[in-house]
C-alpha cells in the first residue's frame, strides 16, 4: 500500500552491548620481555613442567647478547602495567601482546607503547582486578619513595598515566607491590644501604612526587635499587666493575626513614661503585650487562657471604674497556637444554604481597 508521507521510523537491528573481549578465551599465558626491549605472550600449555635433572625444552632465539629479563605467568584478560624511567605507567591486556611461539623473539616493546625518546621500561606488574595487591610502593633516583593504592593506576589511557611526579634531574628506579607491613631496603651508588619499615611512608596519590626514603652523605650519590626484606635472604650488591658478595638481609638493622643509614658494602676505587642491589635466594641467577652489552649470567650461590663492610670479591669480569652497567634476577634456565617448566620457573608478582 502507498502512503503521501514517507515512512518516519526505520527498522535498525540491534547489536546489543559487545565487546571483542567476549570472543577471546581467557587462557593462561606466559609473558616474557628481553634485554634489548621484546616482548611476547606464549600459552602456557607450550611449557611443561620439569623435575630436577630433566632434559628441558627448546627456548627463545634470541640475537647475540639478548636474554630474557622478565617471565610472568599470567592469562589473556589480565593487565599488565609497563612503569617507565619518565615516572608514566602504560597499560595493555596480555592479549593485546603479541602471540609467539617459544622460540619466537617476540615484538620490540616500542610497536606497543608510546614510549618517548630516551623513555625505558623500568618495572612490569601484572594484575586481574586492581584488588589482589594493596599499594605499589616506588623509589626514584634522588633518593625519594612514595606508596600509592594499587586501584589508583586503573585507567585505560593509551597514553599512560603520571605515576610518579618527578624532577627533572630524576628518574624512577623501581616499583614494588607490598601489603603495607613489609621492611623496606633503598640502596646507594656509593654503598648506603637503609631499611625502614614500609609504614612509616603515608599513603599518596598519583601526582605526588614522595618524601625522603635515603638520604645521601655526598651530594654526587643516588639511588640504584629498592627492595623487599625477607627473611632469610641475602642482599647482594655487585659493582661496576665485577666485585660483589651477598650479606645476610638480618644484618641490616630497621632505622626511621630519611636516614642516611649503614655502610652495605665498603666502596673502594678500583673495584668502582654499586650498580645495583638484589634481594637473592641460593638457587637464583643474576644476570650482568655491560656498558657495551654483554651479558653475563652467574648463580646467586656462586657468591660468597660476607659482612656489610666487606668491599666483595671479583664475580664477574667484564672486558677491560667495559664495566657492569646493570644486573636483574633471571629465571633458572639451563643454557643447553632451554627453558623449564613453568611451575618451576615463573615466579608472578603476586608473590610479593
């Protein structure tokens, strides 16, 4: 039948609410990011897990000189949260990660973040929900620590988000989840080391630039690690130029913050200062990069134990125009035999709270 008048309704069909998500199966993944910047998620399912003295699985190809720096197990409807050396934190899902297969390098972190000239990956978390850690806890450069809650840095920004306000002559150094009752270890290019307890920071928000954690003795000083106290674990300093030694964390007596705190290792000049400190445990493995890009792997138990004023015996021997510029905990991974399973190697970030 014809109408004079045109109909004035349309018949439209509708979608409903949709998100891509919704076909994307939340499978668990491993994550795993390299030395020089790349990046990939792996299923787990390609990792098996292996008892001592097994014979292990083919690893990553990586270039000369490239290792693996971060491993976290995690599924594809996760975040994980990218800390930069510019105190900004950026955000992807473990599924907007690349899928690689376990031999695959991976893509360079570069193609995924919006990272500026200079800008670095300084810390990874990985989190469901924004519940399960309570506060993030951050140290600069200058010596400055601040504690944030954790639910603050929920954002989708594709830009990243300031997590940390900082000067202009400062960088972020790390970023830890803790619970809010942790003993907290800041350690110095020049071997001060200071432990104080994590409540004796108040709360903050994202903007705020923190309060005095170290103070430093020589104005040249600055910070190069933060770290959690556990029990029972050794704090290992390494130094420019390859000494080192680990020191029972029990060593380090608990002092108000702000302090200058005590000697962690005895500094002398041709063993060069602190590059960095870890938190270790026996059967961990260090991993030392050079100013020039070697990579040199060596076992937290292959390091002797000495006192606080120790100055360290030679553990690692970088060439004679090159010094350690930096050190990370690696997983355990055989170096003929690949990588091992993931229950025995992957260690979440989880685990600190």
């Amino acid at each position: 039948e014809t109408f004079a008048e045109p109909r004035r309704s349309s018949l439209e069909i509708d979608p409903g609410e949709f998100d891509i998500e919704d076909l994307i199966d939340d499978d668990p993944l491993v994550f795993t990011m390299t030395a020089t910047g790349y990046v990939k998620t792996t299923p787990a399912e390609e990792f098996r897990a292996q008892g001592r003295g097994g014979r292990g699985i083919a690893g990553a190809k990586l270039k000369d000189e490239d290792t693996i720096t971060q491993m976290i197990q995690t599924s594809a409807h996760s975040y994980l949260l990218f800390f930069s050396t510019r105190g900004r934190v950026y955000r992807l899902k473990a599924h907007e990660i690349p899928v690689a297969s376990r031999t695959s390098r991976g893509t360079a972190i570069v193609n995924l973040l919006p990272l500026q000239e200079g800008e670095a990956i300084q810390a990874i978390i990985d989190t469901r929900d924004y519940e399960t850690m309570r506060y993030l806890f951050f140290a600069t450069a200058k010596g400055r620590v601040k504690k944030t809650r954790f639910n603050a840095y929920d954002s989708s920004l594709k830009a990243g988000l300031i997590a940390i306000k900082l000067n202009d002559d400062d960088e972020l150094v790390e970023v830890i989840p803790t619970n809010g009752v942790f003993d907290i270890l800041l350690s110095s290019r020049f071997g001060q080391t200071i432990r104080f307890k994590e409540s004796q920071v108040r709360e903050m928000g994202r903007n705020a630039a923190g309060v005095i954690g170290l103070k430093f003795k020589k104005a040249s000083d600055e910070l190069v690690a933060c770290d959690i106290a556990r029990d029972g674990g050794t704090l290992l300093h390494i130094t420019e130029q390859g000494f080192g030694k680990r020191t029972s964390v029990n060593e380090y007596p608990t002092k108000g913050r702000g302090g200058m705190g005590v000697v962690g290792i005895k500094i002398v000049d041709e063993k060069g200062p602190v590059v960095g400190t870890l938190v270790v445990d026996d059967d961990d493995e260090v991993l030392a990069v050079t100013r020039q890009g070697v990579m040199i792997r060596t076992r937290a138990d292959d390091i002797s134990i000495q006192g606080r004023s120790a100055s360290g015996v030679k553990v690692i021997s970088p060439g004679d125009e090159d010094q350690v510029a930096s050190i990370a905990l690696v997983s355990v991974e055989d170096d003929d035999e690949g990588e091992a399973g993931v229950e025995d190697d992957i260690a979440t970030d989880a685990d600190d709270t």
